[in-house]
C-alpha cells in the first residue's frame, strides 16, 4: 500500500495544499459541528484546530451538547 509511481517521479512533488483548500476544509468541519448540535454562533468563535480536535470525536461532542442543554433546561 504504497504512495503510487506518480509521487516518486523526479519532477514531481507532494500536492501543496492551497488556502482556498483549507478554508473549504475549515467551512466543511463548522458545518458539521453545527450539525452535531453546537450553536452556530459557538462554532464559528472557535479556532480552527478545536474545530478539527471536536470533529474527530463526534459521539463526545453529542454528549457534551446534550449535558449543556440539560443543564441549561434545568436552571
């Protein structure tokens, strides 16, 4: 399971990643926390590398989401 020719080739290099990319990557991730239950406005303060620490743990964001609604329902 390797990398493939295309990448060994001598003129050839590594895909940069382009800034465009990474917003759109970044825009991507927001979306989905939102779609997990954090509140727009929250999502869109936080930095870039919690965004991508929250994503990769979607059950734990759930259940964070849903412990501060309950807290919030129970004031």
């Amino acid at each position: 399971m390797g990398t493939g020719r295309t990448l060994n080739k001598k003129p050839r290099t590594r895909p940069i990643k382009s800034p465009g990319e990474k917003l759109r990557r970044s825009k991507a991730q927001r979306a989905r926390l939102v779609k997990l239950g954090v509140a727009e406005e929250v999502a869109k303060k936080m930095q870039p590398e919690e965004v991508r620490k929250m994503v990769q743990r979607p059950a734990r964001v759930k259940k964070s989401v849903a412990a501060a609604a309950a807290a919030a329902a129970a004031k």
